[in-house]
C-alpha cells in the first residue's frame, strides 16, 4: 500500500487516530468539500488549513452527496479518484468519505480542535461550529484566492462565461 492510500480511512480508524493524535497532545483541524477538480485555490486553502493546527483531516463528499449539492452532472471524478488525491498532499493526515448532507455527524463525532471553511462562509453559516466552540474549539475562515472554483473550471473547459 502505498504511503497516501494509508491516510483513506473509514470513520472507527479514524477516531482511534484522532484519539491517538490527541494522547500525542497534537491540534486537530478539520475541513470538508467536494473537492471535485483540485485547483491552486484547493491547494492553498488546506495548505493553509493545515497551519493551523497539527493534524489536518479531510472529510470529503460522496458521489451521491456531491450530485445531490451540485446536480446530477456532477461529480466530474469519481470518489476514489477524488479520496486518493487529498490524500497524496502532504499536509493532509487523513481523508474520510461522509454521505450526509452536511458534515455535522463527522464534526460530532470527530470533535476537531479547529474547524476551518474558506471566507465565502461567515462563521455562524459554518455546520459544526457551536459544536467546535462547545467543546473549546475555534471555527475559522480562511481567504480564498480569488478567480478559482471548479465551476468556473467547469465553464472555461466548456467555452462558457462562468
């Protein structure tokens, strides 16, 4: 197995991690998306993401969770090959599928330290953040690099204004 497909992990691994990154008094920060064409602008939120904290965990949209948020043409890649990217950055330490249509169970259940999304979101829009901040946590938002979303992606490769 190679070194990225040991960051793939099913929700009971993942907590036996966490437990195991917490006992190493390590931050845990958590992000979730779709992830569906990873752009600069993916990379360098989780990139910045990850400075915040010491362990960053990617909870990342099924198939049907994505065709259910974004349409039935989407997603464009497939949720292994989608997994599998996340999982090959550095600074991801663990990438988990969730179905659901907001990442509040995984937030629940994971307890993060840190909840990020990028500044397109005001932070009492964030699922999961009175949960964070229940627990002594911080939500937070970090800038994203303007001019880069898949959909615009989507429209250029199309021929179409975004």
């Amino acid at each position: 197995m190679l070194p990225s497909q040991e960051k793939i992990v099913a929700l009971p691994q993942l907590l036996a991690k966490v437990e195991e990154w917490r006992g190493q008094g390590q931050k845990i920060v958590f992000t979730n998306g779709c992830f569906d064409i990873v752009h600069v602008g993916h990379v360098d939120y989780l990139e910045r993401a990850r400075l915040l904290g010491d362990k960053l965990v990617v909870g990342l949209n099924t198939d049907q969770s994505v065709s259910r948020l974004k349409g039935p043409t989407r997603p464009l890649q497939d949720e292994m090959s989608r997994i599998r990217v996340m999982a090959s950055f550095w600074f991801v330490d663990a990438v988990v599928l969730f179905d659901q249509e907001t990442p509040l169970e995984l937030i629940t259940a994971l307890g993060p330290d840190v909840l990020v999304k990028g500044d397109d979101y005001a932070l009492e829009n964030i699922v999961g953040h009175e949960v964070v901040l229940a627990r002594g946590g911080a939500a937070k938002t970090i800038p994203l690099v303007k001019g880069y979303s898949t959909s615009q992606v989507v429209a250029k490769i199309l021929g179409e204004k975004p």
